[in-house]
C-alpha cells in the first residue's frame, strides 16, 4: 500500500524547482545572446553562415539520395538564397579508380534548407573531366 497523499506535495514541488530551472536557465541564455542575435530571434530566425550551409547540404543530399557526398566543387550565394556542386560516390568498383562518381547541382533557400537537386555529370574517378580542358 502506498501513501500517494504524502508524495503528491513532494512531487509537485520538483516539477516546480524544475521548471523555475529551465526558465532559469532560458533567461541566462538569452541574456548572454548579443542585440543582433535578439534581433534575428524576433524575425524568425537567422541567415547561416556559409559553412552550416555546407553541412546542412551535406547532410540533406545524402538524406534524399542515400549517396555519400565527397566534396563540394563550387559554392555560391544567389538572390534566391544558394547553389552547390557536391560530388558524391555513386558506385564503387574495383580498382578505386574506376568507381562512378557523380557531381549534383543542389538548390537551397536563405535558411540553407534543400529546395532541389539533379545530377549534372557523372564520370569515372580516375578520369579528368572533359569539361575542364585538361
């Protein structure tokens, strides 16, 4: 048998200490947070910088495709937001120089979120591109 009407107080008064906690804390936070990091909060978030794009690509392609991106060749900002060539490995063979590899051009809003993607080329990894001219 259990004595609920002794803990019910006891309990109530943790997840009350808990909740000042993470309020607590909340306001700590936000107090450390500089005029302009305020200022994106207030409109709905902030610009990445280049380099949280360039995860955030990574990561997307590789999520909707299941392939590995490799690299990144080319990185731009757009007015409507980024574009990305992002090589991934498409098929692995043996000898290594012979897997297939292919180079994706990857559409992304301001907020580095993926709006769209199509492979442009594909070629063998040993190979030069033709398209370099070397």
């Amino acid at each position: 048998m259990t004595n609920a009407k002794n803990t019910s107080p006891s309990q109530s008064s943790r997840e009350t200490r808990k909740t000042q906690d993470s309020e607590d804390s909340q306001e700590s936070q936000d107090s450390q947070e500089s005029p302009g990091d305020t200022e994106r909060h207030a409109t709905g978030g902030r610009r990445p910088n280049p380099l949280e794009v360039l995860r955030q690509a990574r990561a997307q392609l590789a999520e909707l495709t299941g392939l590995t991106p490799e690299s990144v060749s080319s990185f731009e900002q757009t007015e409507d937001g980024w574009s990305l060539e992002v090589e991934v490995l498409e098929l692995t063979r043996v000898p290594d120089t012979m897997s297939l590899m292919a180079g994706y051009q990857v559409e992304l809003d301001p907020e580095g979120q993926l709006t769209g993607y199509r492979r442009v080329r594909r070629y063998e990894r040993g190979r030069a591109d033709p398209r370099s001219g070397r």
